[in-house]
C-alpha cells in the first residue's frame, strides 16, 4: 500500500509539472534516438561494405565467366590443328567463335611465337613475334611454364588501343606447337565484367596489376588518384593477376546519410510531449490503419498462395535441417503423383534417387556452410508409381548470410521429356556413326560450303537449269575449279571395296585427285541441283578405277538436315550397279522386240494389278485408240472405272470381279469414253493370273468394236424403223378402209335414194344430205393427208425455241376461251428453258392440249391448268395438268390416241387432234405419256427428244 502511494506521489508530481516532465523524456529520448543512431551508421556501414562485396563478386563472375569462356574458345581453337600441325577450317571455326563470344574481339594462332592465323583478318600484326617482342615476352614464357591459359595485360595492342591477350600452350606429340590467344579489347573487357553497366552515384571502379618487370602497380581506369584514405574493397583475378577495386566516392558519406536522421529525431524529441496528446485522442484512428494493414497483408497472403499453388512449376517449401517438406504446392504434387497430405509426411530423401542423394546431401550441405548462396542441379525423383523423372531444380536460402540454417525454398523444373530427347539424339548419332561405317553401300560425306561461296560470287544461284548448263559446258576451268572446292570429310569402309586399291588416305585427298573426265556429267548435274535449291539427287555414273576397268554406280547426292544453307555437310552414296546395268540391258532389249511384236495387234494389250486395278503396262494402241496418255492410263486405280461409260459402270466392274473370281479367262462387252468424249465399244478379254489359286494380276486385250456395235445399232433402227412404219401403215390402213368405207357407203345409199325419190323436195333434202357426207369426206382426206405430210415429211425446220415464251403465244390465242370458263392458268416453266423442235409442230402440240383442258373443264368448278417443266433422264418433260373431267383410262387408254376417237359427248369433239399431236411428237422424236382419273383430272407428259 505505501509503495503504491509513492508511486501515484511520483506519477502526479510528473503531471503537475508538464515542462520539467517535458524537458526530460526530451533526454531520455534523445539518448535513446543517439544510441539508436550509433547502431544504425554501423549497421548501414555494415551494409554499404556488403553492398559493395555483392558487385564486386557480381564483375568477379562476370570476369571469370568472360575468362571461362575464353578458354573454352582457345581449347576449341586448338582441336582445328590437325596431326600434321596444320590448322583446318581456321576461317570458318574463328568466325563462328568470334560470332558465338561477344566477349572477345579476335583469335589467333600462334605456331612457335609468331602469329599466322587471325580473326578477323589484320595483316599489321601477321608475322609478328611475340617469343622475341621484349615488352610481352615475359608473360608469353611465363604461360608457357605453367602450361595453362594466362592473360596477359592490359597492354598496348598493335592495331592500336589497350587490350588483354589470353593465351593457352599448345603442345603436340609432347612438344611445344605455339599458341592457341583471344584478343580482348579493353572496352570490350569492362562491358563484359558489367563495370560499365553498374552505375552507382556513392562509388567507382579502379582495375590494376603490378607490372612484372618494374614491379609497380599500374591503373588503368580513370581517377586515378590516391584512395587509400576513403573505403574501399578489392577482389583479385587470378587468370590475369589483376585486382579490382570498388571505392566510396565520400569519406564521410554515411554520416551525411544518417544527419537527417538526427535532425528529423531531435524535432520528434521535442515535439514528443506534444505530440502524445493527440496521439491520444486518436485510438479509433490507429484501430482502423491497423485493421486495413491487417487486410492489405491478408490479401498479400491470398495473392502468395495463388502464385503458389498455381505456378506451372514444381514450388516446394523445406526444412533445411531436417528435410521435411513444409509446404508444396499443387504441381508439384502432380509431378510426383502423391497428395497434398501425404507429401507433408514426406522428407525430400524419400523422393530422391537413391543414386542422387548422396551428391545431393553434399551439394546442400555446402548451401548450408555458405559456400554458396544458391544451388541448382539435375537429379531424378522417384514418381508414387515408381518412374524415374529428371528434374532441373533449384536452391533458394530463407536464411541470411552467417545465420543459422532454417528453410530453403526449392523450385522443380520437370525435363525428363528433355532428357530422353537428348539421349534419344546421342543414340541416334551412334547408331548414324554405325550405319555410315558399316552401310554395304560406299558413303561420302564431302563439305560444298566453299563452292557455294564459289556460285554465289559467279552469280549462279536461282539461274534457270538451261542457262546454268550452257555455263557450265562452255566453261569447263570453271568445272575443274568447283571440284577442288569440294572437301571430303569421311568416307566409310564400303568405299574402300568399290574403288580398290584406293586407301582410305587416298579417298581423303581433294576431291579433284579422285574424280575423273567419265564423272564429269554427274558432278554437272550436282552443281545444276545447288543452282537450282533442290536438296536431293539420284543420276547415273560411271567411274574408271586404278586397273582401268569401267563400273556403272547409281550416285544420290542429299544434303544432311540444318545444312540446307551452307552445304557444309553432304552425304554421297555411290553403288556400284555394273552388273544391274548389263541385265537391265539385256532385259530392255528383250522387251523391245517384246513391244514391237505387241504394238502390231490390233488391239490395246494391257496388264494390271488384281487388288488395286492399276495398270502396269498398256501398248501403244491405247492412246492411238482412246486419246489417253501412258500417263492417265497409269495415273491410279480409278481410271478403269473413270473411263467406263456411267451406264456400264457398276456392272461392268462387278461383272469383271466375279468372274476374276471363278474363272481362268472370259470376255465381255462394254462402253468407254475417249479422251475427246467420243463413245467407244470395247471387247475386252481378260486373263487372270493366279498364285498359289489366288488372282493376284490381270492380263487382256481390248478390241475396239464401235464399227461393229454402229452398224449393228442401225441395223436395228432401221428394223424397228420398218417395224413401226408397217404397224402405222396397217393402222392407217384400218383407217382409211373404215373411215372411207362409211363415206362411200352413205353416198351410195343417198344416191340410190335420190333415183326412187318421189318429190323434188325429197330429192333436194337427199342432195343436200349428199352435200354433207361429200363436205364430210373432204374433211377426212385432209386430215388423212395432214397425217401422211407428218409421217413423210423428213425436212422438218428445226429452231432452238424458248418453250416459255411459245406457251405465253398459245394462252394470248385462247384469251377468249380462257375469260369465258374463268380458267386460271399457271405457267411455271422457268425462262431459261429451251427446246430443238418444229415451230409449228410446237404450237399445234400446246395449242391442243391447252385447249382441250379448258374444253373439258368440270361444270361444277373453276378450271385450273398447271404448267411446269423438269429434267427426267436427261430430257426436256413439260408437264400439263387440269383439273377437268377427266378420262377412263382402264376402257379408253388403248384408243386415247386414235383417229376419229371421242370419249365424252362434246359435239365439237372430232377425235383426230389427239391422234395429230401424238404423230407430231413421235416424228419429232418424243413421246408423250397421260395419267387420269374420271371427275378429278387429267396430267399429260410431254417429252422432249
């Protein structure tokens, strides 16, 4: 209770005296604020000096990666000298490694000290003696004496500027050849370290090395002034013996850093005490700053998480000491086949190769001892299934640097597709290297790179193929020039056997010491085939070899993938086909007198392929016979059948299946259609040949029979012709007899009449009867006679006619009879259709049959007529159609199209206008046809030839 009471004395003494309480948490503050202060300049200086560290080790590796890959580059240099001591293809590989390094600027050889090869070509300094030069000699023995690559410089370069030379020994068959240098310019150098790119207001570069003969240290970047008082930190580079500096530009930087600081913590000190109040009176305002820092880190969270979990990439989250997985997200569970649940039971060791682990345990463990900052390595998983899978993964540390190890963060790249792709390529390349020495077939691979050059600078490439030719056989220097181009890379075992007693030492010489005058016409057609972009090549040659005996070889000539545009590697093929050459001799001449015998049938002998029905030999009378090429009759299967007339199609290739089937030989007849649409009738006799009771080809001769099959076709007209004429002759014979029989009889009666006429009233009334039946007479001889003119007349004008524009002539002459029955007619006949035919045949056909669909309308109901036209067969229909009274076909329909024949009781009903069109349209070549049905209406069917 007391010490309560003095503590409330104490804490309402400090209240009642506001200033005095003010003025010391102002000291105490501000003793805090300078201690504070004091740790934050070590803790920025700390910094800073890390700071600088991280730069200097990043221009570090920038370096020693630029150095790395120098030496990769002299050691690729080096592997172009030969046994011989001779460098190979400097130009090429020197460009490529100059092109593929934008660290270096030039590369040289140097046999025995003096430069002979450089790239790019710079004659100052070719010959120039580096052994002997006083100035570099020192740097170059001294290379030489530790037997690595060693940098020498920087140093004043001949062709002007300063520069480092890298230069690696060379030695062969255990002596000293010279050396394989790169040349770095000094601003190239810097640019590669990242120097340049580092720009920093707080700090510059210094780069120095002692020199060996003085021994004193020179500087060769700007400010070069004494640095020892500011701070700075240096890094050395062993390869060249140089250092690196990096040096604060301020003595007293930090503390300018950290001023403002203080100044801005003595105006908080004193404003502190007033301040506090409102701070204060301002609760609400901090609860809510604090509720939206907690929601902007929430959604920072939720953000996190989805990166996480979605990333397209393996994200796992590890115990560095224990290896138990803390977190991963989903594609990594994917990659691996198990759960979310079961991989948070799992240490890494568990999904690791057996064979792995260990070197894996050693890598993590030097992250961990801070060797290094991050680790990325191959290894394989084992999937829950128990598949292998590679994955590229990579080390990321949760710690900082000199703290104790916790987690690490692990980034899984699955690249077992890569992986097998890359084996897949290392066995291919094997297996191409034992096909290529083991083929039975000689092989060249042979570099065109430099007579492709060679074309281009005589501007040949894209020229046609004739002008190209005519080039070539006018400029045979410029033949024998291209050969020596041509440098020959390998050749395999089977080359040794067709061009022996060649060594392989012989075939590796310069292409213009093998290939001779008989092979001429071959390497032509090479150089036609790169003039002209093609890739592939297949010609015949010929070849003498030591013993001057002739071989026939068959040369393919193709150009290996990815080389399409510099031809550095092709591979020639050449077999030897000598003995193929005389039997294909032999067999051609054969098949000559063959042939010659075969073309003097008079027919299309032919031979085909039983299951795809492509022919395989035809003689020369097809296309004399048909009009198709040897080509078109070879082009495919479907030609047979293509040609077929569309009417024999079908049965004619089933017919020609079944009976292939059962039987040894048979023939039957057909229609093709030759090349320019004639119709052809064919004979065709077939033999089908069988193995082991199978038809497995087809063998026959086609006989043209057309002549035959015409004059039998118009035997036939001319049969039924004389048929139908006797059948019309007799039925007009039955008409004539009848129709006159009854005339004459009723005159003869009438006349017997008028001689036993009692009055002359009778007689006149039995004269005008007379009068009558002679009218009546006169009228059926005319239309017997119209009947005769149409059978007869073979004359006949016959005009394209519009048949729509005739029918609209027709319904503008029965205008009349149309308004008075109140017929509707509907022509639907499309505008563009047209007929060959007689006008005035035309006109009498429709004029009939239009008017007696309006004369026999239906009493009890409107008359409609339809007129329409349609293709049928291939002919022209015109369809007429009412809605009339109709006729009975069942007792009517043989004498619809009699003479003289009436079916229904209309008084101006005559029966020959049925019987006139009907022998108007079979004269014209058509035929009409009726369909009816009594009361409902009547549809005639016009067809047109």
């Amino acid at each position: 209770m007391k010490t309560e009471n003095k503590w409330s004395k104490i804490t309402g003494w400090f209240i009642s005296k506001p200033k005095l309480t003010g003025f010391l948490i102002f000291f105490i503050m501000l003793a805090v604020i300078s201690s504070l202060a004091l740790q934050r300049y070590e803790i920025v200086k700390k910094n800073r000096r890390q700071e600088m560290s991280n730069i200097l080790h990043v221009v570090q590796q920038n370096l020693n990666h630029s150095l790395k890959n120098c030496y990769t580059t002299t050691l690729s240099l080096a592997l172009t000298i030969n046994d011989q001591g001779k460098p190979e293809n400097f130009e090429s590989v020197g460009k490529a490694l100059v092109d593929s390094n934008p660290s270096i600027d030039a590369v040289q050889l140097v046999p025995n000290g003096v430069i002979k090869y450089i790239y790019p070509d710079n004659p100052a300094i070719i010959n120039f003696d580096i052994l002997h030069t006083e100035s570099i000699k020192d740097e170059a023995l001294e290379t030489i004496r530790k037997g690595k690559i060693h940098f020498a410089g920087p140093l004043k370069l001949k062709q002007g500027g300063m520069g480092v030379v890298g230069r690696l020994p060379i030695y062969k068959r255990g002596k000293f050849w010279g050396f394989s240098a790169v040349m770095i310019r000094m601003e190239t150098l810097l640019k590669s370290s990242g120097i340049n790119s580092i720009k920093d207001s707080r700090y510059y570069f210094q780069f120095s090395k002692e020199n060996p003969k003085t021994g004193v240290i020179d500087f060769f970047l700007p400010n070069k002034e004494d640095f020892s008082d500011k701070d700075y930190q240096v890094l050395s580079i062993p390869d060249g013996n140089w250092k690196i500096y990096l040096i604060n530009k301020s003595k007293y930087g930090i503390v300018f850093e950290i001023l403002p600081a203080l100044v801005l913590a003595l105006l908080f000190c004193i404003m502190f005490a007033l301040f506090i109040m409102n701070l204060l009176k301002k609760p609400a305002e901090l609860q809510l700053l604090v509720h939206n820092q907690k929601n902007k880190i929430l959604d920072d969270e939720i953000k996190f998480k989805t990166i996480f979990d979605q990333a397209a990439i393996g994200i796992a989250h590890v115990d560095s000491v224990t290896g138990n997985l803390i977190e991963v997200n989903d594609q990594y569970c994917s990659m691996l086949g198990y759960t979310f649940e079961e991989m948070r039971s799992m240490s890494f060791r568990d999904i690791t190769y057996k064979d792995d682990l260990d070197d894996n345990l050693r890598q993590l463990e030097r992250l961990k001892n801070g060797e290094i900052r991050e680790l990325n390595m191959e290894k394989r998983y084992v999937h829950k299934n128990g598949n292998l899978i590679w994955v590229n993964i990579t080390y990321s540390p949760l710690w900082k640097k000199g703290e104790k190890p916790s987690s690490h963060i692990s980034i899984i790249e699955d690249i077992t597709a890569k992986k097998e792709a890359k084996d897949a390529i290392k066995k291919s390349e094997i297996r191409f290297k034992s096909l290529f020495e083991d083929s039975p077939i000689a092989l060249w691979e042979e570099d065109f790179s430099y007579l492709k050059k060679y074309l281009i600078e005589l501007n040949l490439i894209g020229k046609s193929r004739t002008e190209v030719a005519i080039f070539l056989d006018t400029h045979p220097e410029i033949v024998k020039k291209c050969i020596s181009l041509v440098k020959v890379i390998n050749v395999n075992n089977e080359c040794l056997t067709l061009h022996y007693p060649k060594t392989k030492d012989d075939l590796m010489q310069p292409l213009e010491n093998i290939i001779n005058n008989d092979a001429m016409d071959s390497f032509k057609a090479q150089l036609l085939a790169i003039t002209q972009g093609e890739t592939r090549l297949t010609v015949d040659s010929k070849i003498k070899k030591s013993d001057g005996e002739y071989r026939d070889i068959s040369l393919r000539w193709s150009i290996m993938p990815g080389y399409e545009e510099t031809l550095e590697r092709v591979i020639i093929s050449t077999e030897d086909i000598t003995a193929r050459k005389i039997s294909e001799e032999i067999v051609i001449q054969s098949q000559k007198k063959m042939e010659s015998l075969i073309n003097t049938i008079d027919g299309i002998v032919w031979e085909c392929d039983y299951e795809t029905y492509v022919f395989t030999y035809i003689n020369k009378k097809a296309e004399e016979i048909t009009g198709y090429t040897e080509e078109e009759w070879f082009s495919n299967g479907n030609f047979w059948g293509n040609t077929i007339h569309p009417d024999d199609r079908d049965w004619a290739i089933n017919y020609c299946a079944i009976e292939s089937e059962k039987s040894q030989q048979y023939d039957f007849e057909y229609r093709m259609i030759a090349k320019d649409g004639s119709i052809i009738w064919i004979r065709d006799i077939v033999n089908v040949i069988r193995e082991n009771g199978k038809p497995v080809s087809l063998k026959g001769i086609m006989i043209d029979i057309t002549k035959s099959k015409e004059a039998e076709k118009d035997l036939s007209n001319s049969f039924d012709l004389v048929t139908e004429q006797n059948k019309r002759l007799l039925n007009f014979s039955y008409i004539v007899s009848h129709n006159l029989r009854s005339h004459t009889s009723n005159i003869q009666s009438i006349s017997a009449l008028i001689e036993t006429a009692e009055t002359e009233e009778e007689r006149f009334e039995l004269v005008k009867m007379l009068q009558n039946v002679s009218n009546t007479l006169n009228e059926t001889m005319l239309n017997l006679n119209e009947v005769v003119n149409i059978q007869t007349n073979i004359n006949l004008i016959i005009e394209n006619l519009n048949l729509k524009d005739n029918i609209d002539k027709i319904l503008n002459i029965l205008s009349e009879q149309i308004a008075f029955k109140k017929a509707v007619l509907d022509n639907n006949v499309a505008p563009e259709i047209f007929v060959k035919y007689n006008p005035a045949y035309l006109e009498s056909i429709l004029l009939n049959f239009i008017s007696n669909a309006i004369r026999y309308s239906h009493p009890l109901r409107q008359p409609t007529i339809a007129l329409k036209s349609y293709s049928e067969n291939e002919k022209t229909v015109l369809e007429i159609s009412d809605n009339g009274i109709g006729i009975d076909l069942k007792k009517y329909g043989d004498k619809l199209f009699g003479m003289y024949k009436t079916f229904h009781e209309n008084p101006d009903s005559k029966g020959i206008g049925l019987f006139i069109t009907k022998n108007q349209i079979d004269a014209m070549g058509g035929y009409v046809t009726v369909e009816s049905k009594p009361n409902v209406g009547t549809t005639f069917k016009i067809y047109f030839k």
